[in-house]
C-alpha cells in the first residue's frame, strides 16, 4: 500500500467559520485503513498526556458530529496530533479520511480520560497495552518526559492485524530515539513490543496470550507483572479491554481511576469500528 506524506504551512491567522474550528496542518495515510493527522492547537487548551477531546466535522445539514480521540502528541506539543481507522460507511471517518492541510475540524477543548499518569499508584515498570488505534492516548504518554521520570521501564505492547498495521507504533518509537527533547530519557527504558495476529511477523499472538503465557516476559528478559511493581494502562475495543482486565488482576493488579488511584486504568471511551 502507499503511504502518503502531505504537509503544509499553518497559515498565522486561520480563518475560523466553525465553531470551536482548528486547522489541519499536515495529513499522513498509512494503509488504507488508517491515518493520521495534526491540527492547529487552541492557545487556552491545557491537558494532560493521554486524554481525549471530542473532535469531528458538520453533517450535511451543519449539525456537529462528534467522537472522542485520543490526543497522540504530548501536552507540551505546539500542535494537535490524532490517529484514526477509516471506516467507508462510517458517519464521521467516511469524512474525516478525505481531510487535506488547510481544511478545518470541530474540537471541542475539554480534554478528560482515565489513561493519566496521576491515576496510577507509583510503581518502578508501566505497560501501555493497546490494539490498532488504540496506540494514540500512549503515542502521547511515550513522549512526555514526566513518563520516564516516573517508571524505570515503560513498556508498549502494541497488537495489529497485519504488520502494515504497525506502521504508526514503529515509526514514532523509532523517532524517539532521536529526540532532541527526551531521546536520551528514552534510551535503555522503553522496550517496544508489536506484535501480529493474521500474518507472521517477528512476534505474533494476542496481548492476553503473550501476557498470560509469559512470552512477552521471556522474549524481552523481564520479570512477570506483580502488584509491587508493575502499572498498567489498557486502551482497544471493548472486548479486548475486559478481556486484558482479567489478566491484569490475575496478576494481582486493581483497576484505578483519577479520584482513586491503584495499579491500573482503562480508557472507556475509546473510538471504535462504527464511527
């Protein structure tokens, strides 16, 4: 599949005939189901890495229509960054996929979510466990400076159909080797775990089996989860988050939140295949 790169200059005053409107600055497609893009940042939103905003383009009749994304560039970025599925028939990405620089999206500046820092006890190791899209709230998280302040080990076990799939995860791990601002908090801390379950790739199998079987713990030569230890935060389909839930507490870990903080968190308000 192509992958197609466009990029263009923020214009300095955006013509704003939206409510709550941003501009799109750059567009990039990474398979034919799968995108990403970056819009201009409102000056007066404040969030916290790993938050979602409500985001979204007008039907035809000029009524909003709106979905939670999860914000994937870090809070101190001077710009806004998402990752989306396309969906043909979908109401709002059968749109949102046809955008270009210079078009304007709704966001709504009222970041929430639970896939926060300050929603987990301290602990030495975090595991950001994400399917497909899923990899945005933590393409944030694993470039925030506070995150390798916090855990001597971050690890991001990322689970695709295919390997095309991973394309996004990959490349923005690979960049942060090279990153001027956290390149060498980075280096030695995050272990990158992506793996496929339709075609064979360097790891293969579902997030619960590798988790569950201690594969994931043999291949990178670290120790099993433990309460003591070990956070986590869970962000995929509904399905894939009560199922990765029992593995956690099987492993003695309890599900927090921002008003009570324990081992682990799960986003609920994840965009799914329908949008």
């Amino acid at each position: 599949m192509t992958e197609q790169t466009k990029v263009t200059d923020t214009p300095a005053t955006p013509v704003k005939t939206l409510p709550d409107a941003q501009t799109v600055t750059a567009v990039r497609h990474w398979t034919d189901r799968l995108f990403s893009f970056r819009v201009t940042r409102p000056q007066s939103l404040r969030f916290r890495s790993g938050e979602f905003v409500m985001i979204g383009l007008q039907d035809d009749n000029g009524r909003p229509l709106l979905r939670a994304y999860s914000i994937a560039s870090p809070s101190w970025d001077e710009e806004l960054e998402f990752y989306s599925i396309k969906v043909p028939d979908g109401p709002l990405t059968s749109r949102l996929q046809h955008i270009q620089p210079g078009d304007q999206i709704i966001l709504r500046p009222k970041p929430v979510g639970t896939l926060v820092l300050d929603a987990l006890l301290p602990g030495k190791r975090i595991w950001f466990l994400a399917t497909g899209t899923g990899i945005a709230p933590f393409a944030s998280l694993m470039r925030d400076p506070e995150t390798y302040e916090k855990y001597e080990q971050v690890v991001m076990m990322h689970t695709c159909r295919t390997a095309d799939e991973l394309a996004y995860g990959r490349q923005l791990v690979a960049d942060l080797q090279n990153d001027p601002l956290i390149g060498e908090m980075v280096e030695g801390k995050l272990l990158y775990y992506p793996t496929t379950t339709r075609e064979e790739s360097v790891y293969t199998g579902r997030i619960t089996d590798n988790l569950t079987s201690g594969k994931v713990f043999e291949d990178l030569g670290i120790a099993p989860m433990d309460r003591d230890h070990d956070r986590a935060m869970v962000c995929g389909s509904l399905a894939f988050n009560v199922d990765v839930k029992a593995v956690l507490e099987g492993f003695g870990l309890r599900e927090g939140a921002n008003s009570d903080p324990k081992e682990y968190v799960v986003e609920k308000a994840f965009v799914g295949d329908g949008i």
